[in-house]
C-alpha cells in the first residue's frame, strides 16, 4: 500500500499539469488539476474509512487498484470534457489518497502495539521509494507520448504493486 500510495500520489501531483497541456488544456485548467486531485483525496477519505471497517481493508485495497487503473485508462479521453476531466479527477485523487490511508490502518491491525514505529518507518521507506520510482518511470515514458506514456506507465506500475499486494 505504501510503495503504491508513494508512485500514484507523486507521479500524478508532479506531472499532471504536463500531461494536460499535453492534452491541449490551457495552463489554468492543467493546474487546476492539482487542487482536484487534493479536494478528491480529503473528500473521500471518510467514506474510505468508513468502507475499510465494514468490509477488508484488503479487499478495498484491491478495489482502489482496479478503480485506479479503470480512471487513469479513461483519463486522456476524458480531459477535454471540462466536468468529466474534473469528476475523474476527483475520485481520482481519493483513490490515490486511499492507500495511504487504508494501508496504515492495515498496519494498524496486523502490527503488535510495541512494533508500531518500526512498521511505520518501513511503510514511509516504501512509500519513498515509490515516490522515487512512480514520477521517474512516468516522466521517461512521457518523453515518447506525453498523455499515453503517463498513463501506462502509472496502470502498469499499479499491476505490477496489485499482483505483489495479493
């Protein structure tokens, strides 16, 4: 959750203005995309939350791997819709905003009180080194196709984090 948390939330909040003016949105609406995306992740927190003590916490987790791969797949052919650019977006960034949340109340449950801050420490350093890898892989892939090679480049990252997840 953590290295997942990492690559999505940094990839998106350091490139999505590119990827919209690549997509032919004037500067003003590119990064407006960033206040989206973090109006999305605080709105939708609570009813995460509220979703992850009903039902597994892992199972949302996967629910928020399969939701981010189906919004980032439609995102480039939605960007020229104003107010469907703006919905993906917002739930977007809950997604992203998710598992962090959801993966620190993971942690939560399955770590002994007296291992909290060594699990901790050992989610901010995967959470790091997705932060690290997310934007770099996504920012070479750009250099090929600005919207298409940011996308695939996060969905596939997402895959690869789903598969080790389960």
């Amino acid at each position: 959750c953590a290295f997942m948390s990492g690559f999505a939330e940094t990839s998106y909040l350091s490139l999505i203005p590119n990827v919209g003016l690549a997509a032919g949105l004037d500067e003003a609406r590119a990064i407006g995309l960033l206040s989206l995306i973090t109006i999305g992740g605080i709105a939708l927190q609570f009813p995460l939350g509220w979703l992850s003590d009903r039902i597994s916490r892992l199972t949302v987790t996967f629910g928020l791997a399969i939701l981010f791969v189906a919004l980032s797949l439609a995102l480039p052919f939605v960007l020229v819709l104003p107010l469907a650019a703006s919905l993906l977006v917002l739930l977007l960034g809950g997604v992203i905003l998710g598992f962090y949340s959801v993966g620190l109340m993971i942690v939560g449950e399955v770590v002994e009180p007296q291992n909290l801050a060594v699990a901790n420490a050992g989610f901010l350093v995967l959470y790091q080194l997705g932060s690290i890898v997310g934007p770099a892989s996504a920012g070479a892939a750009m250099t090929y196709s600005p919207v298409f090679g940011f996308v695939a480049t996060v969905c596939i990252l997402m895959l690869i984090s789903g598969v080790g997840l389960w």
